[in-house]
C-alpha cells in the first residue's frame, strides 16, 4: 500500500466520521444555546436543565438518522472491501 492509499483511506474515514457527527452535535450545540437564553431570562441556573434535554434530543436525533448513517457506512465499507486487491 503506497502512503497515498493510506492517506486517502485515513482522509476518506475522517470525513465520514464528521459527516455522521454534525448533525447531532448541531442539534446539541443549538439546544444548549436555546436552553442556556432561557436561563439567563429566568436566571434559573440549574446544571442538569441542559443535560437532559439534550441527551434525549441527541437520542432522538440518531434515532432518526440511523438509516442514513447505516447506508453511508455500509456504502464506504463495501468501497473499502472492494478496493482491498487493488491495494496490494
């Protein structure tokens, strides 16, 4: 395997990792900041407010993304198995 196949492997599963996290971790980014205006107006400043609802959101999140996220990985997966003999 040339160091540009490794490269390009290594490249190829960072960026499939990134594309199946932003979606939750934007929509835990967003109900934190949700969240965290509706403390500062009521001054309410109570740790576990934030956390629950954004684990249950992120739940909900992947929940609802998990057959996309199943196709992309199997997608790359039967890339990478098919590409093995041409690696060697």
């Amino acid at each position: 395997m040339s160091p540009d196949q490794a490269v390009e492997l290594a490249r190829s599963a960072v960026v499939l990792t990134l594309l199946l996290s932003v979606p939750i971790m934007g929509v835990a980014t967003l109900v934190g900041l949700l969240i965290s205006i509706a403390q500062a107006v009521t001054q309410i400043q109570d740790q576990t407010l934030s956390f629950v609802p954004k684990i249950i959101l992120m739940l909900v999140t992947t929940l609802l993304l998990l057959p996309w996220s199943i196709t992309l990985i199997v997608e790359y997966s039967e890339d990478l198995f098919h590409s093995i003999p041409g690696m060697f």
